[in-house]
C-alpha cells in the first residue's frame, strides 16, 4: 500500500533515501553546482517534507521551501532507483503541487542538472506544465543547473 505524508526529513528510517539522494546529486555534477539540502536544513519551519512510503517501507521523498508568500521551490525529490518506472515520482510532484496550492502558492520553481542523470526529472517537470526561468532566491546562472518554474493558478 503506498501512502505519502508529511514527516520529518530527521526520521531514523531515511538514511537509504537521502543518501541516495546525496550520491545521485554528486555522480556527474560538480560540487560547486550542487543545492541540495540535507536533512537538518529540511527539517525548517519554511520547508514542508513528505515521504511515499510502500508498506510502510520509505522509498521516495519530496519537499517544498517557501521564498515568500506566493513562492515556494521544490526541493529533495528522490525515488530510490529499484523503485523507479512505477510512477512514484509523478505522484509525489502531483501531491506537492496539490499541498502547495493549499497553502496559498501561486508558483513553484525549482533548479535541476543539466547533466544525464536529470533527463528523467527534466521530463516529469516539463510535461507536468514547468518552463525555463532565469535564477531565483539566491541562485545565480550556472551552467550546470537549469531553473523551471510553474503558475499554480
């Protein structure tokens, strides 16, 4: 049975999913490129953590970090790899754009790699309805990333 709900990225049955997630991040994009936030700075009261659980079993995480009042930035989508191809992350995009909109968000931005390992994740979001946009809070044009932002309504 596949659930997913807010908890705490500190939860003491994360450790595969963020390093994983930390792994992903670091196998072809250099370091200077690199925005993740680990699991002490997603544990913030500005940012919203989810996690899809089989079973009870975790295999997939998502976040949103709000940068003003109609802005918030998806951040740390990750399905581990023995579970992907079963539409995990499409379903947990959905439910992040559904909670987003309940907060009150009018936009969703996020940065993604430019590199292979992104293609998949550049797909989802293009066709979920994301378009390029130039750097947000704090970010700066970098080669390596690629900046998508969407109208919630």
């Amino acid at each position: 049975m596949l659930t997913i709900t807010q908890e705490s990225p500190l939860g003491a049955d994360l450790g595969l999913l963020f390093a994983r997630h930390t792994a992903d991040m670091h196998a072809d994009t250099p370091p200077e490129s690199i925005h993740m936030m680990d699991a002490g700075k997603l544990a913030s009261p500005h940012i919203r953590f989810f996690v899809i659980r089989d079973g009870g079993v975790p295999v997939g995480m998502g976040a949103f970090k709000r940068i003003d009042d109609s802005h918030a930035e998806i951040k740390s989508m990750h399905v581990l790899a023995e579970n992907r191809g079963r539409g995990l992350s499409k379903r947990m995009l959905d439910h992040l754009l559904a909670e987003a909109r309940v907060d009150g968000f009018s936009r969703l931005s996020l940065e993604t790699g430019v590199q292979p390992t992104f293609v998949a994740a550049r797909a989802l979001y293009a066709k979920a309805g994301f378009v390029e946009c130039g750097p947000f809070e704090g970010y700066v044009p970098d080669p390596n990333s690629v900046f998508l932002t969407l109208r919630l309504r």
